[in-house]
C-alpha cells in the first residue's frame, strides 16, 4: 500500500492546533505526516530537513499572522514554491482570514520589505569575508519579500474550506484527492443486508450516543483559539484603519489572551479570553475586570458554551449582555464579542 508523505507547515505558536491536526490524521494508514519537531533529531541541520520538503508529496499550510511572520515558516513555503505546480501540492488551512483582504496581504508585503531593509543595513560595514552565514539570512529575506506576494495572492484565489474545525475540513480535502481509503477488514469482504438483520431478529440501526466529553472539549479547545485568531486579526486591521488605536494582545498561555485597547495612547478598554472548566464543562469566558488580568482572579462577563441541538455540537452565548443565542459559529462568537464588549468602547 502506497504511503503519502504529508508534511505540516507550521509556527510554534499554533502548535495546538497543528496537534490537533495530527492527532486527527494519525489513524490513517495511508498517510506519513511529517513535523519539525518530530522528524529533527537533536543537534541536526534545520537547514537540510527543510531542502527535503519540495519531495514530499502533499504539503498543509496552517496559515497565521504568526506564520506569515516567521522567516522559518515562509522559508518553508519558499521551498515549497521551488515545485512550479506547487498550487496542486498545497493545502491552505487559513487561520488568518484577513489574507482575502488586499490591504492586509500588502501589510504583510512591507513588512518583509522592511525586514529585508533593516537586515541589509545592519551589514553594512561588514567585511564580505567576515560575513558568514548572515549573507545568506540576508537572500532569504530579499526571496520572502520578493514571493510573499505571490504565494499570499496564490492562498486567496484558492477556494479554500471554512476552517471553524481544521482537522475534519483537512480530512474531508485529502479524502477528496483519495489520499484517506477505508482500512480493509475481513468484516468488508461480506455484504451485509437489511434483510440479514432481519432474518437474525436484529436491528441494523445504532442509536446515536450522545457527544462525549472528549468532543465536547475538542469543539470547545479549537473554537477558542479560532476566535482568538479571528480577534487578532481585526485588531490589526482595526490599527490598520486608524491610527489612533493601538491593540497590545499578550497570550499567557493556551487558555489565556489578554487584550489591551489604547484610543491616542490611553486605555480605553481591557479584555481577557479564556478558557475555564466549569459547572462540569469547558467554557470559552469573557471578562472585563482589570484585576483578573493577574489570571488568579475568576470574573466572567459573558461565557460561550458547547449545546448538543439534534445530535449536532454547537457553540451557545450564556451570560452574555444578549439573551442566550443557541447554534453560533465561531465568526458569530467573535461579532458577539466585539459587537458588545469592544465596540461601544471605540465609539466614545
């Protein structure tokens, strides 16, 4: 049986959803996903491992605002570009959807332009001889700026899947390239009828359980840090639009964002995001009390929960200024949140 070599293109700061992602792959068979983390012994050459990309068959790209800053992250794209039909090879998990967005992608042009400048300068002065391997740093900071438009244009034209749960959506994409068969089982060579049940007195319908905490918490863990990417990238947009508000974002850790929001150099708002197991269940809260910014402090303005509706999980608003809201996405939790907690604080 022919194995097809995947690799996870990827930065540390999404390495929770990046796990997410391999967790829900590793039960293929047909597939070898490959991580950095994974396949680079102690002590070995970065450098090398990445020159092995362009031979893997397919390639997933969990595309942040981290990610398109990271010299790593798009040193890999770049090596990923040197294949000419490498639109056919990728699979762009778009994290940061604001890359639909032309004023976005070219905010993220400059930036590297302006990498690429602040390298160049501080070479200058520099004996070609003394320079090392910071001449080649240098190139590939003039090869980013000068592709990242183009991979960036590439990703938008791309109908990609709506990335609210990354795994089923990169699941559902690689069985529609036949790359994730069915495990054959000695149970697959006999074809089983309605009317075998019957004849042995069975039912040949399972009941549906009831969702488990394992998918509870699952949905609840990759809807959290969806909407906290969603939310970073319109605070950048919003600093983006108007000079006048400055957003500092500070991740404490996997279950704590803090948001300060600055109108002309004053705070104007602050804004935690958590995640937090109450009442017997993970909970996605909101507050706006300073002092539980400390992260001891408990305080909740607003929760969002998972509701199981019909056999189906589904994000729900509790304690929230709006009455409680049932059958939410992830893009109806972040309007909820700026809509009421942030919002009504710009405007002043």
């Amino acid at each position: 049986m022919k194995k097809f070599e995947i690799f996870l293109s990827y930065c540390w700061a999404d390495e929770e959803i990046a796990e997410n992602i391999e967790t829900a792959l590793a039960k293929n068979n047909t597939i070898n996903l490959h991580r950095d983390k994974i396949d680079i012994g102690t002590w070995s050459s970065i450098k090398e491992y990445m020159q092995s990309i362009p031979q893997m068959d397919y390639t997933i790209l969990l595309i942040s605002n981290a990610y398109l800053k990271s010299s790593n992250c798009l040193y890999e794209v770049l090596e990923v570009m040197r294949d000419r039909n490498y639109s056919e090879k990728i699979f762009p998990a778009v994290i940061n959807s604001g890359i639909y967005k032309p004023a976005i992608r070219a905010e993220y042009v400059k930036y590297w332009q302006n990498e690429y400048e602040k390298l160049n300068e501080s070479l200058k002065g520099i004996q070609f001889q003394n320079i090392g391997g910071l001449g080649e740093d240098l190139k590939r900071a003039q090869n980013i700026s000068a592709n990242v438009a183009t991979f960036l244009d590439k990703v938008a034209d791309m109908n990609n899947p709506a990335m609210g749960d990354i795994p089923v959506a990169i699941e559902t994409k690689l069985k529609e390239k036949n790359l994730i068969v069915p495990v054959p089982t000695a149970q697959n060579n006999r074809t089983t009828t309605s009317s075998l049940f019957d004849s042995l007195g069975i039912s040949g319908q399972i009941e549906k359980t009831r969702a488990s905490d394992f998918e509870i918490n699952q949905l609840m863990s990759q809807s959290f840090q969806e909407v906290n990417n969603i939310m970073s990238d319109l605070c950048a947009e919003l600093e983006i639009q108007s000079p006048y508000f400055q957003v500092v974002i500070e991740k404490n850790d996997s279950r704590n964002y803090f948001y300060q929001f600055y109108k002309a150099g004053k705070l104007i708002r602050n804004l935690r995001v958590f995640m937090d197991q109450s009442w017997g269940t993970m909970n996605t809260g909101i507050s706006t009390d300073f002092h539980s910014f400390s992260g001891g402090v408990r305080s909740w303005n607003g929760m969002y929960t998972a509701k199981e509706i019909a056999g189906n999980l589904y994000l729900s608003a509790q304690l929230s200024f709006t009455s409680s809201q049932e059958n939410m996405t992830i893009e109806d939790v972040v309007k909820n949140i700026w809509k009421n907690y942030i919002n009504p604080y710009l405007r002043d």
